[in-house]
C-alpha cells in the first residue's frame, strides 16, 4: 500500500507491505542519518532479519519511502528507500479464552493451536498456546 504525501513542498510516496515484496522495490537504505544505496550484503542482512521475526510469531511489515516530482500523477513503486521493519505482535481477542474456558467446563476437550501469518517455507507456523491457555482458560 502507498500514499502519496506533500510535505514541506516535497512529494513522497510512503509504502508499506510484505517484506519479500517491497525489498524487491528498494535500491537504496536509510541508515545512519544518510540514504545509500543498499548491497547485496545488506539485502541478505534484511532478510534474515525478516526470518528472525517471523520465527518469534510477529506480522512483519517493510516500510519504504520516494521522493517524487510534483508532476507525477501516477505512483510507481521502485527505487524505494528502505526505511525498517515493523514487528506486530498479533495476540488472540480477549474472547477466546473465554470460549475455551466454556469449552472445557462442558467436558470438550481443547487442543488449541493458534495460526499466525509469519510464514516459515510458506507454510502457516503453529503456535502451542498450552502455557498461555494454561494462565487464561483454567
């Protein structure tokens, strides 16, 4: 997703999305104050960076950044900037463990398994929730 923004008399093109995807869309990196144009090397950093936040449970998102001409009217997502990752944990509503509290008190018997969206080898990864079920539900 992009969104074009003036700011102080500067049109930028703000993106965000999957990681794979807008890793592809950058040639350059926003680090330590300057943009560079990123490497081989930093891209593979990047990735693994990626896998090592996915691995804890967390929605990855990529975010990027373009300075634009004033007269552009249609937004081209390359050449981006890299601007960072944002790690989302995503815990379950509130009203699950309740329904699995109500679940178990009426003898069925709950062997739950949360699905994130981090994906490992583009499989969903499962989650055991016993502990946190253990703390919430009994």
């Amino acid at each position: 997703m992009s969104v074009l923004v003036t700011e102080n008399k500067q049109n930028i093109v703000y993106t965000k999305g999957a990681p794979e995807k807008i890793l592809k869309m950058c040639n350059f990196i926003y680090k330590n104050g300057k943009v560079i144009k990123m490497s081989k090397h930093e891209i593979d950093i990047l990735k693994e960076k990626n896998k090592e936040f996915e691995t804890q449970s967390l929605r990855v998102l990529a975010l990027a950044y373009q300075k634009v001409d004033p007269s552009v009217s249609e937004i081209k997502n390359d050449n981006l900037v890299f601007l960072g990752f944002v790690g989302i944990e995503d815990a379950p509503r509130e009203e699950v463990f309740e329904a699995i509290r109500q679940s178990k008190k009426s003898g069925i018997k709950v062997n739950a398994k949360f699905l994130t969206s981090a994906f490992n080898n583009g499989f969903s990864k499962p989650i055991d929730c016993l502990s946190i079920l253990s703390k919430k539900c009994l």
